[in-house]
C-alpha cells in the first residue's frame, strides 16, 4: 500500500458514509476544509473549536451542501481540563455511539520567535493547545476508537516539528512532541490492525496561521486548505487500512 494515495486519487463520493468523525479546529482554515469534505463523503461530523460562531459557520455550510446533519462542541483547549475531555467522550458516546475518526487540526501559533523571547503565558497555551489537548482527547476517545470496525487518528503536523530550525520556538517543539507520541501510541498498538494513527503535514496553506509566520508573503503563492482534503479523506477512509505509525 502507498505511503499516501496518488495525487489523481479520488475517493469515492459515500467512502465515509455512516462514519462518525471529530475534527478539532473545524471553524476555520484546514479544519473548516476538512470537515466540509469528509461531510460530502458521508461522514457525521462533530465539529470541536473555541468559537461558536465559527463553528456554526461550518455547520451552516454542510447543510446548505446536503450533509449529514453535523454537531458542534464548543470548547477552548487551552483552559480545557481532564473532566472537560472525559466529559466529551461520554457526550460522543451517548449522542453517536461511538466514534471512527478523530482529526487534530486545532493549533495555537504566534509568530516565530528566539527561545530567549518566549513569552511564559504563550509557552503554556502553545503545549496546552499543540500537544496536551491531543494527546487528552486521543486517550478519552480512544476506547470508542477502539470499539469501531475500522478507526483512524490523524495529527496535523508541520515541518517545523519534523526538522528543527531557528526561531520555531515552542510550536515547533510541541510538533516535534506530537510526531513521537504518535510514534509510541501506533506502536502500543501495532497488534490491532483496525486501528491506526498517523501525523500528516499538508504544507503551506492559506490560513492564518501562515499569514502570522508569513505576513510578507502573498496568498497567492500558497495553495488553499481545500486542495489537501483528498488526502485527509484518504487518512480516515478505509483505503489507508493497514498504515499506521507514519510521518506522511
């Protein structure tokens, strides 16, 4: 099986149909996109993020598409604590019935900045966003991952986490953890095959992530969030069955 799906893949249209799948950051940028598509392939989406009307714009934009009626949860991962992600596992439980797919596109980034220039607060809510929220969401939610037939975690990941270089400060050091954990957890579970975990990097996008580490460059120069989406629906779609553990 290819490491990622041929640049001319494309997934069939009810490839997702009656999966269930939660997708932090869902109000904008690569989360808005990816929930847009996993939607059209059939998916159930909760959409996760701190701002309601952000969120309630991706909801809108799935039913106006003819979408399974999506859900939305609000909560702010950097103040969001061990109950905060218990609670949400026993509300995805109790409202869907279990869960087969999780996508962590939720992200706090500020600029690149010297180590020496950390601002204390910024340090704590990057790890808290960047790396405690996923790892706390993935542990709650992983047992109704576990219950599905064919399940898959997917972290969004960065080059800046992959190699290191000046000035990534906290965000890159957060996304070097993130590539690890995911390293150790799909290794835990190597002995079940019908769940998988993988960290994606989609590269320069539109968001306003880049624009705050780029603010120079023209959005032009970038390619939308939209244009990686086959590639998230690839990752939480049956036809990655059998990858796990990879830096894709």
């Amino acid at each position: 099986m290819p490491a990622l799906p041929p640049d001319d893949y494309h997934p069939p249209k009810d490839m997702l149909a009656g999966r269930r799948i939660l997708i932090t950051g869902a109000g904008d940028g690569l989360g808005r996109a990816a929930a847009l598509a996993c939607a059209a392939h059939g998916a159930t989406v909760i959409l996760l993020g701190r701002t309601v009307r952000k969120l309630e714009s991706t909801y809108d934009a799935i039913e106006q598409a003819g979408g399974p009626t999506p859900a939305i949860y609000p909560l702010h991962l950097s103040g969001a604590s061990w109950k905060d992600y218990g609670d949400l596992a026993d509300t995805v439980e109790r409202e869907f019935g279990g869960l087969d797919g999780l996508l962590h596109c939720a992200v706090h980034f500020k600029a690149f900045t010297p180590m020496t220039d950390i601002d204390p607060k910024d340090w704590i809510e990057s790890l808290q966003v960047n790396l405690t929220a996923p790892f706390a969401l993935t542990r709650h939610l992983l047992p109704l991952l576990d219950a599905a037939a064919d399940a898959s975690v997917v972290f969004v990941s960065d080059r800046h986490g992959r190699i290191a270089h000046a000035y990534d400060n906290v965000y890159g050091i957060a996304k070097a953890a993130i590539e690890q954990m995911m390293k150790i957890w799909a290794a835990e579970l190597d002995g079940k095959p019908h769940l998988r975990l993988n960290s994606f990097d989609p590269g320069p996008m539109r968001s306003g992530v880049r624009l705050r580490g780029y603010p120079g460059e023209s959005i032009t120069q970038v390619q939308p969030p939209e244009s990686v989406a086959p590639k998230l629906l690839w990752l939480l779609g049956p036809d990655s069955r059998g990858v796990s553990g990879q830096a894709l």
